[in-house]
C-alpha cells in the first residue's frame, strides 16, 4: 500500500539534520507533516487494522506518535527538534504503556522497528525472570518464533552478573536471558520499506513474529 513517503521525505529529514532551528522547521513544517508525519500516523492506523483480530492487538496512530520538538530542559544538546518521525503501538492505543509495545522510527537512513520490554526496573523484571525459570518451555517457543522470524533479543541491555536474588541460577539454561535488563527484539528498516510502500507489510509481519515474546511477558507480569 502507497502511502505519502517520496524522496522529498528524505530530503526534508537530511536537511533538518543540517539545519536544526526554529527558523528552518518552521519554513518546512507543513511539508513534514504533509511528507512524514501524516502518512507515518496513517502507517500505524493501517497496521492496527490489519493486527486487530490477532492474539494481542495492537494500536497506534497520530495520538502514539512522539512530538518532533526536543525536551531540552535537560540536556547539553539543546538541538530544538528530533532528526526522526518515530511512534509506538501499543495495547492501549496510548502512549502511557507498561505492557510490550512496538517502536517505529524513520529516519534519514531509513528507520528501525523495536519489540518488547524497555529498560524495565527489576521488580518489573522479576515475574518475567521468574517465568523463565518456571516455564522454560514456553521461552524456548518465544526463541524460536523470534528465529524463525529472523529475530533474537538483543544483549545491548544486560547485566555481567545475574541479578540479585537469582545467583543459584548461574548455569540456568537461560541465565544469560535473566541478565537481561531490557527484553527487546530490532531490525532495521531500509529507505525502500517506505518509498516502494511496503512498510505496512514489514510492520504487520514483525509485529506477528514479536507475538510469543509479547505474550509470554504479559501473562508473567498479570
């Protein structure tokens, strides 16, 4: 499905990363929305259509969608503006989302897609820990379907020791998975998925893949 996304929509992202102020944004603004925001949100309205009669449905649309002006409050890089178009699907259809959710982002190189648990404290953790002791055969199915879907949770996000309370599960099968502070699986999005209008179809397809990991987390923290 065709959606809004031209090489002007690439352009329009390289040329704010060159010119990240007000001044500029301000001339452009309607073409970003016109060129990436608009057709973004409508990507994300598609795709909880087509994921809505699915184990776990999962909603996204402009209201999912991060602002693209910068928090600046705290920070050294006082760059007014974000270099990316970037939303979430969730559950809910909110923002304010504890369960696992989908990140999507376009940028200049093309964008990424990201699944599951982000940087989650270990009291939120440790039911999902636990469960992977408990049903280890139920998180070999969630591996597998990642695989299978040419995914695997990243180690980016992990502890170098087990974390405390779980040391006697140091030659545990899964010990390195209970390292893990952040329960994540990504893949890149090239700049074709949005010019040849095939990023509804990769959305929806990773989405599916990301279901046993979805599922497995969400029934541990019930």
């Amino acid at each position: 499905m065709l959606f809004n996304f031209t090489s002007k929509s690439f352009d329009l992202l390289e040329g704010l990363e060159e010119n990240n102020e007000k001044e500029w944004y301000s001339e452009h603004k309607e073409d970003f929305e016109a060129y990436l925001r608009a057709p973004f949100s409508e990507v994300l309205e598609h795709a909880s259509g087509r994921l809505a009669d699915k184990d776990i449905p999962l909603v996204g649309s402009a209201k999912t969608m991060f602002r693209q002006n910068r928090d600046v409050r705290f920070s050294k890089d006082k760059s007014p503006y974000k270099t990316q178009i970037s939303g979430l699907m969730t559950p809910s259809g909110t923002k304010s989302e504890k369960s696992g959710l989908i990140y999507l982002q376009l940028d200049s190189d093309g964008g990424m897609l990201a699944c599951g648990f982000y940087q989650f404290k270990a009291s939120e953790l440790a039911p999902i820990r636990d469960r992977m002791i408990e049903k280890p055969k139920e998180f070999s199915k969630v591996l597998k379907d990642l695989d299978k879907a040419g995914l695997s949770l990243s180690n980016e996000d992990k502890l170098k020791t087990m974390p405390r309370g779980y040391d006697e599960y140091s030659d545990h099968e899964y010990a390195d998975y209970i390292k893990l502070k952040s329960l994540i699986a990504q893949t890149t999005l090239p700049k074709s998925a949005w010019l040849k209008g095939d990023i509804l179809d990769r959305l929806v397809e990773y989405a599916i893949g990301c279901g046993s990991l979805l599922t497995f987390c969400n029934a541990a923290r019930k």
